[in-house]
C-alpha cells in the first residue's frame, strides 16, 4: 500500500510537468549550454539493484540542481529517493548490505555532488559525461553508518525552447562498502536561469570623425546638413547566395537605385566591403568576399558610370559578421544569410 501511493503521488506531480513541457516544443529554440548559468532538474527513472542485495528493481525520483561554470564544465548536487521492497522473501541474511524477512518494505535516500563535462555545448543537443561522489541512507538500516557512493555514466540534454530542455541519464551508482553496481536511468526537465550570451557583432565604424544623423526612407538617402568637412552613410546590405560572387536580381535592383544616389553625389567617395559567413578556411573566404566586392564594383561601373577613381573595394571574409553563427555547417541559417553580403559607405567631401 505504501508504495503503491509513492508512486501514484509521483505520477500526479511529474506527468503534468512532462506534459507542459511537451506543449513546448514547437518554439523556437536556443541551442546552447550557457556558461554562469544554474539548472534545476526534476526527475523521474528507473533502479536497478545488484542482485546480492535482493531488492527489487523500482521507480526513483528525484532533483539536481547545478551551476555551469563555462559552456562545457559544470557541478551539480543530486537529492533523490526510492521507495522498494525485498526482492526474494524467502531468502536468508548472509551477508552484510542484504535483506532478508522479516523485512518487507525499504526506502533509499541519496544525494551526490557531480562534474558534468559537456561535448557539442553550442548545438542543440548536449552529450555529456558526469562523475561524482556522494552517499546513501536505507531504511531499515544495514550499516552503521551512511554508505559511500562513487556515481559515473554518461546523459545528454536537448533544449526545447532558450531555458527549457529534457534530460536523459544512465548511470552505475557503485555502493563502495560492498561493491555493489546500481545501474539507474532517468528523465527530466531542466530550466535554465542566467547564463552568458554570445552578443551578435556590431559592425565597426571605418571612418572618423563619427558620422553625422542620416535619414533613409524607401532606400532614399538623405544627408543631414554638414558641419564638418565629412560625412559617413550606410546603404542596406547586398546579400549572396553560399559560395557565390554572382548578384542577384534584387541586389541589381538596390544597386540601380544607389547608382541614382552617386550621381546626385559627384564628390562622393565609396568604400566597398565584402564579407562572407563562417563556413570555409580563412584564406577562401577572404577572397571570395573580395570577388563580392569587386562585382559590386564592376557593375556601379558598367552600369552606372561610377568612375573606378571613386570606388575601393576590400575583401574582409568571415571577420566581423552582422550575425553570431551558432553552427557554422548549417549554411542556410538566417544568420549565415546575414554574412554572406556586401557592405559599402560612401563618404561626402
């Protein structure tokens, strides 16, 4: 009867947990393990006990919570509880950490400190490897003392949105009085708070002094009245496709409409920068965002007239991207867009 409650009472509080965190899952997610961040984990899994000491295999719950300290390393402390019973009722005592009748019903307490050593800690998914130490308590009692406990195994965490994941661990919970392997395996949720984000990176201003305030309205560029002798603007970005120097036909269209812009400009000078996304060795992308540059060039030229006296073009590769790429294969992500571009100024004497 008493366990037969445990475990139903663990069931009302767990399974409405699962289920919320299921309806979840189609947000959008952040794949990261953050580093200062704390964890707190609820569990719920399955205990399997070393045959000697004639318990039966039974459900244990639990929670951790934990502290990462970068994105790869982290402790955690364990608290967790098992509500069992003698397995073989017509075997008799023989040795030390067993049970036998009269005994019928027995609970275990836990808890450990573990090190978390995570592999991929920017993907989605986060395998990692854990080890600890810590101890355990049965009641009925079958040492003196609280029985030593060395933890290890191996768990991976998946983020379903920014600050909520699942977890799956299995571990061999070693009792080290007698040798005793416990294997246990479990599910949990996991709600992340605080934590380090990588901030997206901001361009940085080629020119000095600072630019004057500039309005643009449907890529109309006006210039604010100029005190000093200069003034920097900004056209929007020319986006590629991966690995292309070829412009598209809606970079030739903003192009045509610039083109405008510079011959209402005579004196203007235009720096042209190329840039590319994070994907390929630095040397390949250095010149492929140099051939962006020169075909943004090319065409102001052909196109437009734009005397090459008046025109610089340079190639930067994946240095100073307008977007953090969190995984750098995937190279249709909207950030890996976001890089693959051309960005020029225009300075008015």
């Amino acid at each position: 009867m008493k366990r037969e409650y445990s475990i139903g009472l663990l069931q009302k509080k767990m399974l409405p947990l699962l289920l919320a965190v299921i309806l979840l899952c189609p947000l959008a997610a952040q794949a990261e393990i953050k580093a200062k961040s704390f964890e707190l984990s609820p569990f719920i899994g399955y205990h399997f006990f070393e045959g000697q000491q004639n318990l039966e295999n039974d459900f244990v719950f639990g929670g951790r919570v934990g502290y990462n300290f970068t994105n790869r390393f982290g402790i955690e402390g364990a608290l967790e509880f098992i509500n069992t019973g003698v397995d073989d009722k017509n075997q008799a005592f023989t040795s030390k950490g067993q049970f036998a009748t009269p005994i019928n019903d027995v609970d275990m307490t836990s808890f450990h400190l573990d090190a978390l050593y995570h592999f991929m800690p920017e993907s989605k998914l986060n395998p990692y490897i854990v080890a600890g130490f810590g101890a355990a308590h049965y009641n009925p009692s079958i040492s003196d003392n609280l029985m030593a406990i060395v933890s290890y195994g191996v768990g991976a965490k998946y983020w379903l949105v920014e600050n909520i994941g699942l977890r799956a661990d299995l571990r061999d919970n070693m009792v080290v009085d007698e040798t005793f392997h416990n294997v246990e395996a479990t599910l949990g949720v996991i709600f992340r708070f605080g934590g380090d984000s990588k901030p997206e990176a901001t361009p940085v201003a080629k020119y000095e002094p600072a630019p004057k305030p500039v309005v643009v309205a449907e890529k109309q560029v006006v210039v604010a009245p100029v005190k000093p002798e200069i003034t920097v603007l900004e056209f929007d970005d020319v986006h590629f496709d991966f690995d292309k120097a070829t412009l598209k036909p809606a970079a030739k269209k903003s192009l045509d409409e610039y083109i405008q812009v510079l011959k209402k400009n005579p004196r203007a000078k235009i720096r042209i920068e190329g840039y590319t996304s994070e994907k390929g060795t630095d040397e390949y992308n250095r010149d492929l965002s140099k051939k962006r540059a020169d075909a943004v060039k090319s065409y102001l030229m052909r196109e437009g007239g734009i005397k090459s006296s008046r025109l610089k073009s340079f190639g930067y590769g994946e240095t100073d991207p307008e977007a953090y790429e969190a995984n750098p294969e995937i190279i249709n992500s909207r950030a890996a867009k976001k890089n693959m571009r051309v960005l020029f100024e225009i300075a008015v004497q």
